[in-house]
C-alpha cells in the first residue's frame, strides 16, 4: 500500500517537475501566440494530472489507516491515553488492572479509524482547488511541503467531519464507558482516590476531541512520511525527470 502511494506521488510531482522545466524553457523562445497557447494547455493537463496523482496517494494514506488495526497496530501513530490520565494508568496497572486501561486504548484507536475514511472527500476538495502556483511552490518546499499544503487547507474541515464520527463510535467501542470503569476503579482505592479527588471526571477531558485530534495527526504522518522518502530517497523516484528535479534541489 505504501509503494503505491509513493508512486502516486512520484507521477504527480513529475508531472509537476515537467511544467516546472517547460516554464523555463519557454523564456528562450519566442512568445508567439501559438506558443502561448500551447503552453497553457500543457500547464492545465499537467495540473490535472498532478491532481489525480495526489488524489490517489491521499486515497492510499487514508486506505492505510482507516481499518480495523490501522492505528491500533501501527506503532507510529497509535493513540496512547491522553496525558491526563498517565497517573492513573501507570496506578492501573499497579494494581493489576492493566486490562482496564489497554481496553481503553483499544476503543481510542478503533474510534480514529471510523473517522478516517471521511477524509477522502475533504482531500478531494482540496485537490480540485490546488493551482499551479501552489504545485510549484510544493515542489520547492520543504520536504513536507506538500503535506503542510493539505492540513492547512483542510484541518478545519477534517476535524468537522471526524468529530461526529468519533462520537458515535466512542459510544459504540466503548470507549466512554471503559473510561469511566476507569474512574470508578480509581476513586473506588482510598489511596488513589484521595489523591486524584475530583481532578479526574468525565467531564473533565474532552475525550472526543483528544482522539479526533490524534487521528488527524496520525493520518498526516503518514502523508508527510512517504513524501519525506521520496524528496530524500533515490530509490524512491521512479523517472528519470524526477531524479533530476530532486536532485538539482539538494545540490
């Protein structure tokens, strides 16, 4: 899966790469309207070509994650508790109640990837508004220009869509309810439960929030993890224009 969306986003920044270089190419020549025109036509189907790429290696990132297991097993970017609750845990599984606690992270993470698949549409848009002055200036950003070009233009959307969906299925996996066994487990020990008091409540941590936030952060590491490898791995350009382009930039 991973390979595919790396070459989604080689065609796409080669794509790219090839108006970039007959722009310039087009300063030595004469600026006749037949070449005008010529050009602005190849700028369009570069465009479109670039856009269908990125869609799909988006598609790939979200494919990646939004499954059973997407987040739960891939370390990088599985949801721990929230900060909040660090004392508490390392208490739980003092105790011997570390089943509480992993039951917790399991419903976090099964919640993130419910809510993933909604970013297809909230990509796609984005995608249909992205112009050539953007895609130039992704090609010679940093080496998460591209990523950093799509949280920016669609976090707020993104959040809007996953909010709902993690509420939902925090109810359904259980998330909120193993959350308060939790508590309860904890204020019900006289030693931890003094000390904690009314500190910890389920009003007290925005737990939707917590985990909507974490599943957009895991999905843009992913996004921002592939294109790192392709501006800074050879093997992962797969034309020669794009070795060339890439290359030129780290010289």
């Amino acid at each position: 899966m991973k390979r595919l969306f790396t070459l989604s986003l080689s065609v796409g920044f080669g794509l790219l790469a090839g108006n970039v270089f007959a722009q310039e190419s087009s300063f030595s020549q004469p600026n006749t309207t037949q070449t005008s025109g010529q050009q602005s036509f190849a700028q369009q189907q570069l465009a479109s070509g670039l856009k269908e790429a990125l869609g799909k290696g988006l598609q790939q990132a979200v494919a990646e994650l939004g499954h059973e297991g997407g987040f739960l097993t891939n370390l990088h970017v599985r949801i721990p508790l929230p900060q909040q609750l660090h004392t508490v845990e390392k208490t739980l599984r003092t105790l011997g109640q570390q089943k509480l606690a992993d039951e917790f992270v399991t419903a976090m993470n099964h919640a993130a990837e419910q809510a993933v698949p909604e970013a297809t549409s909230v990509f796609g848009d984005a995608i249909k508004k992205l112009t050539i002055a953007d895609a130039t200036t992704i090609l010679a950003g940093k080496q998460d220009a591209a990523t950093t070009y799509f949280r920016r233009v669609t976090e707020t959307n993104l959040f809007e869509r996953f909010l709902p969906v993690v509420k939902k299925t925090t109810e359904a996996t259980g998330a909120t309810a193993a959350y308060k066994r939790i508590l309860d487990q904890v204020s019900g020990n006289k030693y931890v439960g003094s000390f904690l008091g009314a500190a910890l409540t389920p009003e007290s941590l925005d737990l939707d929030g917590y985990i909507t936030h974490k599943a957009m952060d895991g999905l843009f590491k992913i996004v921002a993890d592939e294109e790192k490898r392709i501006r800074a791995d050879p093997v992962a350009r797969t034309s020669e224009l794009l070795r060339k382009v890439f290359g030129s930039l780290q010289r």
